[in-house]
C-alpha cells in the first residue's frame, strides 16, 4: 500500500503513537488523553472501530497476553510505523509552512 498520500485523523495518529509498546483498549484511551493534555479524549466505539480497521490494515497487530486476563493487547507493525512516520513528516511539514508564513 502507497503511504505517501496517506493522511491519519488525530485519533489515529494517536493510536499508533501510543502502541510503540503494547497496550490494551483502556491503555490506549488514558494514554491518549494523557499525551494530548486530556483535548483528545477517545470514546470505547471509536476506539474499538479504528483498532478493527488498523488490525484490517496491517497497522497493528493484538499480542498474545497471559490466559488468565481477557483484556486484548496491541502494537504497532512495521508498516504502522512507516504510515506514522510520515505522517510526522507531513505535520512538520504544515508546521514549518506556517511559521514561515505567520513570520513565528
């Protein structure tokens, strides 16, 4: 899949953030919150509907947790990193622009 036109909501972009190590659903929602200053607050549905299209994707992957607990992990892929990677590249991108034009 060609990633170079690719352009991720905030939550996305936060979901992957988020599982360069692996974490559960409410992980990834405190986690979220806790990084965006508690501005983006994710809901259990929206969460669960992009972990469903990250997973279709190849984004990321569930991980294998002890049997005991039901909680489900995830974690990012190499090509989750890549699709994150530049889409930083593109938000420093709309940043620098910005500030060259705002004159900050």
């Amino acid at each position: 899949m060609n990633t170079s036109n690719v352009v991720l909501s905030e939550a996305v972009y936060y979901i992957l953030l988020v599982l360069m190590e692996p974490l559960h659903g409410y992980g990834i929602m405190q986690k979220t919150a806790e990084l965006s200053g508690g501005r983006l607050i994710i809901s259990a549905g929206t969460l669960y509907g992009a972990i469903s299209s990250l997973i279709e994707k190849g984004w990321i992957l569930p991980v294998k947790c002890d049997d005991i607990s039901r909680r489900k992990e995830y974690v990012i892929t190499p090509e989750g990193r890549s699709v994150l990677e530049v889409e930083l590249d593109r938000l420093k991108e709309l940043v620098r622009n910005g500030e060259d034009i705002l004159n900050k």
